[in-house]
C-alpha cells in the first residue's frame, strides 16, 4: 500500500520498501492508542515500525499557513419569491389530496 507517512516522528526523507498493508495501518495506530487488535487480520498484520522514529523532529516539521486570497464566506444575494407566488394556507386547505 503506497502510502505517505508525515508526523514528527516519521523518518526524515526515508523510502520504506517493507510490505504494508490497510489492516498495518491499522494496527499501528492500535499500538500508538494502546487499543487491542479489532480482529485476527489486524492482529497478524506487521506495525509500520520502519516507518516511524523514536525521537520527533519538531523542527523539520514546522510550517506557515497560507492564508487564502478570496473571502471564505460567501457572498451571494438572497433572492426571495415574490408575496404573490407563495402559497396561502387557505388555498392549502381547501385542496383536495391526491390519491
């Protein structure tokens, strides 16, 4: 399973060419939350160890946000129907229902 690794904790610039699939996913992070294998295929399945340092790299994982260019909320007109296509509740009760 291809897969990109971020975190502090992940080798800096690493290519790990050890199989991995969704359920090694899925133990590792079983592993890290201390949680019990959900089934016998995660249980079986082999953690990312190669994947993960012991020590995070906090610094080489710093980043700046770029802030968007365009407003994030939108600004659309409200249109409104006109007071003579809404429909009355006295036309609403005195039709019949369809069957």
């Amino acid at each position: 399973m291809p897969a990109f690794v971020i975190s502090p904790w992940a080798h800096r610039g690493a290519v790990v060419h050890t199989r991995y699939d969704q359920y090694s996913a899925i133990r590792t992070i079983e592993l890290i939350l201390g949680l019990r294998p959900l089934s016998l295929n995660d249980s079986l399945a082999a953690p990312m160890y190669d994947a993960f340092d012991t020590s995070p790299d906090v610094e080489g994982t710093r980043y700046t946000a770029v802030r968007p260019d365009q407003p994030l909320e939108p600004n659309l007109p409200v249109r409104r129907m006109p007071h003579s296509r809404r429909r009355s509740r006295s036309t609403a009760r005195t039709r019949s229902p369809r069957r």
